[in-house]
C-alpha cells in the first residue's frame, strides 16, 4: 500500500516506516510532507492508497484544511495521530471520512490492527478464515515432522494457499530443519514472552520464510524458556493465525500438555500418523481413547499412513477396524527420497518432484483442500506435467 506521510516528526516518520515495512503486503512511504498547509499545496500526481496524518503541530486556523485534504484524495484511507484531542480537527476529520484516529506516542499493535480494519476496508488485504490441520504422531519416528512440513510447503506451492506451520514440539523442535538452512531468530517461546504484541506483522515477522507463501514458526531452543508459555497463548496465537493465512499447519509431535491440547482443541483436522505396525497400532489406540475422552468428534480425526507398502500382513482395513478410525491417506515407503530431503533440508517437492512421496504430498494436497485446477486435471498434473513437457 503507498502512503503519504504528513509530520515534522523524522523519529515518528522513521517509526511509521519501520511498522509499515514490516507489514505483508508493506505499507510504503512513497512521500512526505512537513504539514497540513504543505501537503495541501503540494499535492502528489498519483494519489495515495494512505495517508498517515500526524495532527499533534496541527494550527488552529489549518483545521479546515483538513477536508480540503479529504477533498484531493477522495480514495485514500487516513489514519490519523495526535498527541493531543482537538475536537475540531475531529469533527472536521470525520467529515472528511477519517475513521482511524491513533493517540500518540505510537503504540505498535494499535497501529497494525488500525491497518488491518484499513486494508479490509480498502479491499487490499482481506482477512481470511483459515484452517488449522494438526500432525501429531502416534509413535515416536512415525515421520510425522517430515510429513508436516513438506504437506504445508506443498500447500503453499501447488494450491497457491498462505499457510503457517508452527512447530510444538515442547522440547528441541527440528521443524524448520526439514524444509530450510535458516537459523531461526524468533521462537515459539520468545512469541509467548512478547504476548500483548501479538498482531499479523509481528507473527509474520518471526518466522522463518521457506517460501513466499510458506512460514515456519520454530519451537522453544532452550526447554527452560518452555516454562513462560501458557495455554492460553495458544488461543490468541491461533486467533491471529487464522486471519492472516489460509491453513496454519501444527506439528504436534507425540507429547500431550497444556499447549498442544489447547492447541488441538481450535484444530479443523487432527491426522494422527502411524505406519502399519502393531506398536504403532497400540498407540494410536491410546492416543485416539484420549481424542474421544476430551469429546472430539470422531470425525474430525483421520488416520495417515506412513511408510506405507502394499500387501503386508496387516490391511487397513484391519488398522481402520481395530482404531475405529478412517484412514484418510497413505504414504508410500519411498526411504531415498525423504532422506534425502531430510538431510539437505530441501522439501522432498523441491528436490524430487518425480518422487512416489511428491506424488503423495500433491495427492494429500487435493484431498485437503478438495481443490480441482479447472484448466488442468489438478494439482498433480500442475505439479509433475512440467516435466513431462520439458
């Protein structure tokens, strides 16, 4: 979004800027003027989408001003700041059609929820509705991380979706090794610590950028700092999450606290991931007997099966009998490729698109998003017709 900047103030004009940069989609300070009576009589050639008004050295006789700005940019949104309350530069902005008035000094996380009602308003940035889909694993080295992550990157990529995966693993969370060499500077537990900020811009801010439309926010480095994270957190996190990205992606692990159950109760989906094994079998039996004691609907879970090979002695059937669960999915066994893709840290569809566990991932994408592309047969053809053109 392009703005015009009216202050004398460069420390607040530097602020703004800073705010407004860390902002997805930015918000840009295409010019500046030192006043009202400036900005009036120095009128830009292409109107901006904003205009950040800064009204604190605002002359009495200047108020009229005011609508006559209104008046040369009748499209712009304006946000309004003030030290001080003049009720007639008020009343005067508000016939202007200036709904969005901050007090100064700055308080960040007004001024990012001021520019969210602005951008939906606007049209530029409308909030989403988006879904939360949790991996969590019934044994430990199920592959429930690599399946996570490479399912929110290819969501990212073949189903053009924003999508977040948070990373819950209480205790050395690895997530973001899988898809990325990025070392992450923020965490689960830094976000926790900084709570009453929370806003779309700092979330944004704190992830790891996997892709344009991919973040990661990592787990706690260090378990001590897990101490400061409380399950309601967890309720605020997610409430953000879901109006700015389009699936946010949740890697349980296989621990279950206060997080992770607060965290599973906003959860659309819950995909329990097993591979076809009886210790796996027995596990997911106790963690699907928790699900049911904590009242979640039956068929808001749904199995994924990894590492999956055709004609063993175990059939799903039997695994979807013995869980009394449906199996949403199957993994195949492809060892080479998603260890490869592990150790690179490269998602699998980046580095082997032609691969049997891509071809699942693009699959599973479908299946999710119940998402045909209507000028192909669908993301699968999206994915892998590429090559065969090529």
């Amino acid at each position: 979004m392009k703005a015009l900047m009216i202050s004398k103030d460069s420390l607040l004009h530097a602020e703004i800027a800073a705010q407004g940069s860390a902002r997805m989609p930015a918000v840009q300070l295409v010019a500046s003027r030192n006043g009202l009576r400036d900005a009036v009589e120095r009128l830009l050639p292409e109107p901006p989408q904003l205009v950040v008004f800064d009204a604190s050295d605002v002359a009495p006789g200047e108020a009229e001003l005011v609508e006559r700005l209104g008046k040369h940019y009748p499209e712009a949104s304006f946000l309004l700041q003030a030290r001080e309350q003049q009720q007639d530069l008020l009343i005067r902005a508000m016939r202007a059609g200036m709904r969005e008035v901050l007090q100064l000094p700055l308080v960040h996380r007004a001024f990012h929820e001021a520019m969210d009602r602005i951008e939906v308003a606007a049209g530029v940035s409308p909030l989403r509705d988006g879904k939360v889909l949790a991996f969590i694993s019934c044994k430990g080295g199920s592959g429930a991380t690599f399946l996570s992550t490479n399912f929110g990157f290819a969501l990212a990529a073949l189903a053009d979706k924003k999508v977040l995966l948070i990373d819950l693993h209480g205790q050395f969370g690895d997530a973001t090794l899988y898809v990325s060499d990025q070392k992450p500077g923020m965490t689960l537990s830094d976000i926790c610590a900084q709570i009453a900020r929370m806003d779309g811009a700092f979330l944004e801010s704190c992830l790891v950028h996997v892709a344009n439309n991919f973040g990661v926010l990592a787990a706690a480095d260090d378990p001590t700092h897990a101490v400061d994270m409380k399950a309601e957190h967890m309720d605020t996190i997610l409430r953000v999450a879901r109006q700015h990205y389009d699936y946010i992606v949740l890697d349980v692990g296989r621990q279950i606290d206060a997080i992770s159950l607060r965290a599973l109760d906003h959860a659309d989906a819950i995909y329990p991931v097993l591979q076809l094994a009886l210790p796996d079998i027995r596990d997911g039996r106790r963690l699907l007997d928790i699900f049911r004691s904590l009242g979640y609907p039956s068929g808001r879970t749904r199995l994924i099966v990894n590492r999956y090979e055709k004609g063993g002695k175990l059939r799903l059937s039997d695994l979807e009998h013995a869980l009394g669960a449906e199996v949403l999915h199957t993994v195949p066994n492809d060892y080479v490729s998603a260890t490869d893709s592990v150790n690179q840290g490269i998602p699998v569809l980046q580095l082997s698109r032609s691969s049997a566990v891509a071809r699942s991932l693009a699959e599973l994408v479908e299946t999710v998003t119940a998402r045909r592309i209507p000028e192909s047969k669908g993301l699968f053809d999206r994915l892998f017709g590429r090559s065969e053109a090529a």
